[in-house]
C-alpha cells in the first residue's frame, strides 16, 4: 500500500485526492464473496472520491472478465473532454487462502505489481449495486481514501438506492462523494 500511496502522493500535489485529517478508519468488507457472480457484468460508476488517475472521467464503467489464469482482466472506460479512455488491469483476490472470501481484491494497471490490496468491496448484491473502498494511512496521522459506488445500469436501480443511501451515510463523506455524469444521451457511444 506505501509504495502505491508514494506515487499518489507525488503526483497529488498537483491534482486533486479526497485527504481526511484522521487515520484509516476500520471499515468491514463483504464476506462469502463471489467473484465469478461479481464479474458477471459491467460495472457503471455512479459515484467516487476525487481521485488523481480518474481526473475529467464521466460515463466510467469497468467490464471484468477472468483470464485465462483465474487472474481478472480489468476494463475501465470512461469520457474525457479528449475522447473515450480505457485503462487495461489486472485483479486478483487478496487473500485466497482465506475462506470464505472476503471482498478485498488487489488491483494494478499497466503492468504494475500486482501486490497492494487496494479494492475492497464492502457490500454488493452482485446483481445491482457495489460500494468499493480503499484507503492509506499517510504520514502525519492523515489518511488518503477511495471511493466508488458502482451500479449494474448507468443509473442505480430504485430498489436498491435506500440501502446504498445508508452505506454510504455510514461510510464516507457525502460532500466529497462526485457525481458522475451517466446520461445516455452524453455517454453514448459508450464502446
Ligand atoms: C489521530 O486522529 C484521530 C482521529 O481524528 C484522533 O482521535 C487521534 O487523537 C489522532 N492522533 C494523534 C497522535 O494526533
Ligand atoms: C451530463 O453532461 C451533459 C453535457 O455536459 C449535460 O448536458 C447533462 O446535464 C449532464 N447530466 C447530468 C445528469 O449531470
């Protein structure tokens, strides 16, 4: 996690990071996960914490599929001022031998070490809704965090808004939280 909070960290000086004046804070993650059921679909970003490498993203979503090694491919797309940009990962569970799973998976991009747990799930229904989570504890009793509230559909289900309402009152900071602009008419073609 220090080595991946380091390149934030000098990159951050100049872009915008979501910061909080207190150390990471203990957050559960979801248990018995299911990843097969996790990456059965597209994953639409509703909402997020600032943060440096998604600066100008609109319209994200991220499609999963297991590679040939039971590694996760990552696709993660969003819309720049530019143009459409995709970034191509890698996931893994962090703790395999831990059973039942729990949501934590470790996740790198542009052949990076694949080393840092840094995408904890903390609660989905698989189906609807995933709200994600990471944090790293910075020198000076501070903390740098991430967030990202992610949806089946561009628009989270009605049926499902009360309850990530409530996680996310429970979990983080409203006021930080961006909202990601998701409208078909400004997203399409979304590739
Ligand atoms: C660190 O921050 C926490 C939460 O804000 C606070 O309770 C604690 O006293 C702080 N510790 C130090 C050493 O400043
Ligand atoms: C999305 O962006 C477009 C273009 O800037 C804007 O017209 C539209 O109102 C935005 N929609 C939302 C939901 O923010």
């Amino acid at each position: 996690m220090y080595q991946f909070l380091f390149v934030l960290l000098s990159i951050s000086l100049i872009s915008a990071q979501q910061f909080f004046d207190s150390p990471c804070p203990d957050r559960p993650v979801q248990q018995d996960f299911d990843l097969t059921k996790y990456i059965s679909h597209k994953w639409y970003e509703v909402y997020r914490y600032n943060a440096m490498f998604q600066k100008g993203c609109e319209c994200s979503r991220a499609t999963y599929t297991l590679n040939t090694d039971n590694t996760v491919k990552v696709h993660n797309c969003c819309k720049k001022p530019e143009g459409n940009e995709c970034a191509i990962g890698k996931a893994i569970v962090s703790f395999p031998e831990h059973l039942p799973l729990e949501g934590k998976l470790n996740v790198a991009f542009n052949d990076q070490p694949i080393t840092k747990s840094n995408y904890w799930v903390l609660s989905t229904d698989y189906e609807k809704y995933s709200v994600v989570y990471t944090c790293g504890n910075i020198p000076g009793n501070k903390s740098i965090q991430f967030a990202w509230i992610l949806s089946a559909t561009p628009q989270l289900d009605e049926s499902v808004s009360a309850h990530v309402n409530e996680l996310i009152d429970k979990y983080f900071d409203r006021s930080a939280l961006i909202v990601v602009n998701q409208s078909e008419s400004f997203c399409e073609p979304r590739d």
